[in-house]
C-alpha cells in the first residue's frame, strides 16, 4: 500500500469531500485512486495547481484552467464511461 507524503494527503482528503459533495465515488481499486493523486500531487508541486494527470498541461493558463481537478470533462466522462478519465472519480 502506497504512502501518501502531506500534499497527496490533502489531495485525497479533497477527493474524498468532492465526493461527499458530489454524489460520485473514488473508485474501489486503491492503486489507481493512488496513482491518480500522486499524479495530481506532482502537477500541484510542478506548476502550483492540480492539473489531471491524465491531460497534458499546455502552457496556456486559459486552456490549462479546464484540466484542473475536477477537470470540465469529468461529468461527461462519468456519464459515458462510469469514470472520469484517470479512472481518480467513478459512478
């Protein structure tokens, strides 16, 4: 079982409350909620924001503002897939 280090904490415990608030789900599989926070903790630590780690951050501000966990694609992805696309929020 992974270790998560104070900002992966924070991360989690964020993903945790979306849900709550949300009505979605971490998805059950601890791995990939491990990997998609880790993901998301090193996009806060690289570029100070938690950019999805399964987009590519641009450079464009305007356009990376999208990718930013919860990113704009993530309820259509829900929707049509059951999990947003890091697999981090499911149905």
């Amino acid at each position: 079982m992974a270790q998560f280090d104070d900002i992966e904490s924070e991360i989690y415990a964020w993903a945790k409350k979306n849900t709550e608030e949300t009505g979605n789900k971490l998805n059950p599989d601890y791995d990939i909620v491990a990997m998609a926070i880790k993901g998301l903790a090193n996009n806060k630590k690289k570029y100070g924001e938690q950019y999805c780690s399964c987009r590519e951050v641009s450079g464009n501000n305007e356009q990376d503002r999208k990718i930013i966990c919860p990113c704009v694609h993530r309820s259509r992805e829900l929707e049509q897939r059951g999990a947003c696309k890091c697999a981090l929020f499911v149905k």
